[in-house]
C-alpha cells in the first residue's frame, strides 16, 4: 500500500513537464498574423476619406469620426447601387457553382470507390493529374470552348466551369472508401435496398462531413474567383464582387472615379464581401462536429 501512496514532498520533487514555449511564441506570431490584416479592414472601414490617409490615430486605432454607417449607405447607393448587383451574382455563382460542384463530386467519388469499372484507375489517375494543373492555366482553353458555344458574357461563364472540382471528387473518393464499409452496403443489398437507397439512406448520412467539407471548399472558391469572371464576363453588370471591386480599384488609382472617397468604399466593399463566409464557417460548424462525432456512437 506505502508503494502505491504519493506524498506531497515526493510530487513536489517531481520534474514538472516544461512547456514548450517556443512553439507557443510561434503560435502567437501567427495568429497575429492573420489577425492584423482583418483588425485593419474593420477599423478602416470607420473612418473616412481624410481619416483613411490623414488620420492622427493610427491605421490600427479608431479615428475619432466613427464613419461606418455613412460609408455603408455610399456603399449600397454609389452608382445606382451596382454593389447589391456584385453581391448578388457573387451569391448566385458561389450557390450554383458551389452546390453544383458538390453535388457532381459527391456522385463521382462515390462511384469511384465503390463501384468496379472499367478505366476505372486510369480515370482516377487523369482526375489526380488534373489536381495539379493550375486553374489560371485552363482559363484561356475554358475561354475558347465557351466562346465556340456563344456562352460567354453571360452567367453560364462562370457557373458551368465552377461545377467541376477535381480536389472534391478525390475527397470524397478517399473519405467513402474508409466511412463506408462494404459490408454495410452488402448488408441493405440483403436486406432487398436498391442502389439509390442505398446511397441516400445508408452513404449519404455517413458521408455528411466531407459534404460539408467539399461545399465550403467550392462555395469559397468561387466566391473568391477572380480570374475567370474577368476572363469571361465583359458586362460589368454581370461582375461578381472581386471583379468589381477590382474594377472600384483601377478608378481609385487612376483618379478618375473619385480618389479618395472610392478607397473608402473599396474597403467597406471588402469587409462586407467578407461576412458571407464567416456565417458559412460558423453555421456549417456544427455539422462537421455532429458528423465526426456519429461514427464514435455505433
């Protein structure tokens, strides 16, 4: 019993383990770093032209004119509002393309792994050389096959590229093949499910945080796309919120679009542009928490 007993002098002369404190240094650094650049946005997004440029209290302080309800009225009214436009085709792109693209990869690499075919390495072996292959590098090819089509300037430009996403069919490949055993489909397939059942109301269910996984993925990525919309689209009606924003941006360094005043606007534009996807991160969260959570429950 004395063997098993600890007194209070011998935990005392214990060595205590050391805390890494480098690592915790480093940690901070980067958080730092990444929270800097949004503390700037949301407070130069208070202030106005003169207090942008000229202000006495800082780039990272508040100015004493708290300007962020005006900037935002010149925001949603500059130019006959064709800010609520942006905002509108940067929704639509980001919800067809994004929904879209998960929808195309969810199928795809649930077949891949479940499912013998024939080709079927090799087409997983051409889908991973397409991982690789820069985006901006299959801009001008996407440009020509839609101009052949009449398809560009118009919605379809920016829609029908973003529903493909090499990287999400190859998650949800290799997340299928380890969430759901085949002795589970062999087990519905017994019990007289058909496929489709199968698929829906045993995989799917299982499948639910690399859904929510990819969706982020290609609701963000076509949310923030750049180059393709500016490739594509001509009218600036049809302009997703980075383009036009660009496009504020070219006005403001060339002073033909109201200097001063149009930085401001840009960014109030880039802080609002932003919310979008931290309401996604946060209202998606807990679906990957109940879904990484399910498999430890059976």
């Amino acid at each position: 019993m004395s063997a098993l007993t600890t007194t209070a002098p011998e935990l005392a002369r214990r060595p205590r383990p050391r805390r890494n404190v480098v690592a915790h240094l480093f940690l901070a650094v980067l958080v730092l770093y990444f929270l800097v650049p949004i503390w700037w946005l949301i407070v130069a997004s208070t202030k106005d032209a003169h207090g942008l440029f000229s202000g006495s209290a800082g780039a990272l302080w508040f100015d004493s004119n708290f300007n962020l309800v005006a900037n935002l009225q010149d925001l949603f009214t500059y130019n006959g509002g064709e800010y609520l436009h942006w905002l509108g085709n940067s929704f639509l792109y980001a919800l067809s393309g994004g929904l879209g693209a998960t929808a195309i990869s969810v199928l795809a690499g649930y077949g891949f792994a479940k499912y013998r075919f024939r080709g079927r390495n090799f087409a997983f072996a051409l889908l991973l050389g397409s991982v690789m292959v820069p985006l901006t590098a299959l801009v001008i090819p996407t440009f020509i096959l839609l101009s052949n089509l009449k398809l560009t300037d118009t919605v379809w430009a920016v829609i029908l590229p973003s529903l493909l996403s090499p990287f999400g069919v190859y998650l949800m490949r290799v997340y299928t093949a380890d969430a759901v055993p085949d002795e589970l489909l062999d087990a519905a397939r017994v019990d007289g499910a058909g496929e489709y059942r199968m698929f829906f109301q045993v995989s799917l269910p299982l499948l639910r945080p690399a859904v929510v996984t990819v969706l982020l993925l290609s609701v963000v990525g076509t949310w923030n796309n750049y180059f393709l919309p500016l490739a594509m689209l001509s009218t600036s009606r049809l302009y997703p919120l980075t383009v036009g924003i660009g496009l504020w941006e070219q006005l403001a360094s060339g002073n033909n679009g109201g200097g001063h005043s149009l930085w401001s606007l840009i960014i109030i534009g880039s802080l609002v542009s932003i919310i979008p996807l931290v309401v996604a991160f946060l209202t998606l969260q807990k679906y990957w928490q109940g879904g990484l959570s399910l498999g430890s429950l059976k």
